[in-house]
C-alpha cells in the first residue's frame, strides 16, 4: 500500500519543482502546431518534437556526467533557466527557422532538469521504496502536464498566445526559486571545469541500461505520435480545446502511477512494464479507431493507465541496473531512448500523416506495431525483482 510516510522536505520540493518545470512547458503544445502553420510552415510540423528531442536527447551525456560530478542541483537550474528563456522569446520568431531554431535551443531544458532531478531522487530514497519514490515524483510531473496543455490553451483563446508563453516562462522560474529551500544530494563534488564537458564513449550510453533503453524506445514511438497528431486529429473530430486529450490521459495516468511504483517494487519491474504496454497497445487502438470525442477520451485514459504504471517502474528498473556511482549516465541513458523514441515517433508520424485527416488511423496503427513489439520483448524477459535482489545483497 502506498504511504506518504517517511519523505522528507527535500523530497516535497522536488515534486513541487517538477510540476512548476512540466507544466511550463506542455502548456505550450497544443498551440504549437497552429503557431508553426501560422508562419508558414506547416510541412515542418514534424520537427516540433522531433527537434526538442534531439537537442533534448544530445544534452543527456553532458548532463549525466555533470549530475554525477558537478551535482544534482546546478543542473536543475541550467534547465529551468534554458525552459523560462527559450518561452519567453518563442513570440519574437518571425520565421519557421527561427522558431525550430528556438525549439532545438528549448530542448536542452528537457535534458537537463529531468535527468537531475531523478538522480537527486534516486540519491535521498531508500531502494526499496524506489519504484514509489518516482511514482509520487511522477504524479507531480504529471499533474503539470494535464493542467499544463488545458490551462495553456485556455490563455491563448482568452487572451493570445504571447500571454501563453509569458506564462510558460514565469512558471519555469518558479521551479528554479524552489530550490532555494533544498540541499544537494551528491556527496562528492568537484568544482566544474571545462574539461568536464569532454564527452568519452563510457559517458554516451551505460550498457547495464540496455533492456529497459529498448523498452522506452520502442513505446515511446507511440507518445512522438500522438504529440503531434491530437492537436489536429482533436480539431478533426470537432474538439474546441485541442489540450483535453492530454488531460484524460495524464489525469488517468496519475491514478496509476500513485499505486503503480509500489506495485513495481513488490511484483517486479517486468511483469508491471507487460501490463502497462498492453493497456497502452488497447489505448492506441482505440484512438486509431475513434469516430467520436468520446471514444477519443476514453482510449486516451486507457493509454493514460498504462503511462502511469510504465514511467515509474522503467525509471526504477534503470537505477537498479546502474551502477550507484552513476546514477546520471544511467538515466541519461535512459532519457536518451527516450527522446530517441519520441522523437522517431514524432517525425515519422509527421511524415505519415502528411498533413491529411485520411492518414490518421493508419499513422496510429503505425505506433500501435511499436507498442507490440514492446510488448513482445518484454514476454522474453525474466520477472526479477530488483528489490528483493538488493535486500538479499544487503
């Protein structure tokens, strides 16, 4: 059963901070597609996502080793700073080059906080509480992210989409104050140099990571997909609010998630991963096949059951895998997979769909192939549970 006891205050800041910093920049998707076409560039939209995940996914090396060296803390705050900046000047772009340029730039928040404040985590819990640890920390970050696209769409019908980013940026800034109330987790610092920020090949990928890296790939194609095909497949089935498909399925995923890291940490992180890529898989097949808001949301919040148990537990089964001087190379690895899959998602997706409503279902079914072959590699695995293998060693 899930317990709030036994977190300390450096824990609640770091939940508070992640909801501020997630919030801040999902409220912006929704209106990006339309903002994009806007400056004329409509056969660019694939590159929306596809460009954040790639600045995203090339930060994570510099910010994994940094984590590990430098500290948690500083890290968080190069990343909140790089989100509130880039949503500030979003408005000034004048052009789709411009815009993608900032975009590219907007990405390197997203590989730096994430990564960092995971470790921090990773650092202040007890690994046996691991896996609930991250899924409390992800029901905050997934709190942002279903008010984020609602409440960011709702400022741009009411007022415009300049007072959306203002917004945006604002609240990335009130993730960096927080941290004025928190300690650094890492023991062992160094003082940053330059030459920290040469990269070696042990720093590009940790090889322990290998399962749960294919994993994320492979279901993180679907989220690339429907990052970039809800906006106008919500408008095609005569939805106002382009951001209520994303609060369906991360409200969802939140009821989930509360439960979902402590299921992982008692069952096992492969028998929980198999249940939430299936539910995923029932949840893209139903949003491939909607004819109706309604049928939308309910898929969405099938898809949203199985976000929630699949983030905190691949999250956990990555730091047991780790080896604990590591942490953030782990993740960073991890994080990479991540933004590989999102952002292969999300440019195929662009190129499929094409900008036209007749390539909706079979984009979808596209993702739903890559969910089943997750879904497939997960059914080779053996179900062990890190935790009772830590308990043991202990």
């Amino acid at each position: 059963m899930l317990s709030f006891r036994g977190y300390n205050k450096q824990f609640w800041l770091l939940c508070i901070s992640s909801l501020m910093f997630f919030m801040s920049f999902n409220m912006i998707i929704p209106e990006l597609p339309k903002h994009l076409k806007d400056l004329g560039g409509s056969k660019y939209l694939g590159l929306i996502i596809a460009l954040f995940t790639l600045s995203a996914a090339l930060s994570r090396p510099f910010s994994g080793k940094l984590s590990d060296t430098v500290g948690r803390l500083p890290i968080m705050i190069i990343g909140s700073l790089i989100g509130a900046a880039c949503c500030f000047i979003y408005p000034l772009a004048g052009s789709p080059l411009v815009f993608l340029s900032i975009r590219f730039v907007h990405g390197f928040a997203n590989g730096f906080k994430p990564t960092a404040s995971t470790a921090f985590l990773a650092d202040i819990i007890p690994a046996e509480r691991r896996g609930e640890g991250l899924g409390l920390l992800g029901f905050f970050g997934s709190s942002g992210m279903a008010i984020g696209p609602a409440v960011g769409s709702e400022i741009a019908m009411q007022f415009n989409i300049e007072a959306m980013f203002q917004t945006a940026s604002v609240l990335s800034i009130l993730s960096v104050a927080i941290f004025i109330g928190m300690k650094e987790s890492l023991q062992e610092r160094e003082k940053f140099r330059f030459s920290l920020l040469k990269i070696s090949t042990e720093d590009l990928f940790e090889p322990r990571v290998t399962n749960p890296c294919i994993v994320m790939i492979l279901t993180l194609y679907a989220f690339g997909t429907i990052l970039i095909l809800i906006p106008d497949f919500s408008e095609y089935l005569g939805i106002e609010n382009k951001g209520l498909f994303f609060v369906y399925m991360t409200v969802s995923s939140l009821i989930s998630r509360l439960l979902a890291g402590n299921a992982a940490d008692k069952y096992g992180r492969v028998i929980m991963l198999r249940i939430a890529v299936f539910l995923a898989l029932c949840g893209l097949l139903g949003i491939a096949f909607s004819q109706s808001a309604t049928m939308l949301f309910i898929s969405a919040s099938i898809l949203g059951l199985g976000i929630g148990i699949n983030a905190p537990t691949i999250f956990a089964w990555a730091v047991d895998l780790s080896n604990p001087k590591y942490k953030g190379r782990g993740l960073a690895s991890l994080f990479i997979a991540l933004e590989l899959g999102v952002g292969i998602g999300s440019l195929s997706s662009g190129w499929l769909y094409k900008n036209n409503p007749e390539n909706f279902k079979f984009t979808f079914l596209v993702s739903c192939l890559f969910c089943f072959m997750a879904f497939l590699y997960l059914l080779r695995l053996k179900n062990v549970s890190q935790v009772k293998s830590l308990k043991v060693k202990v």
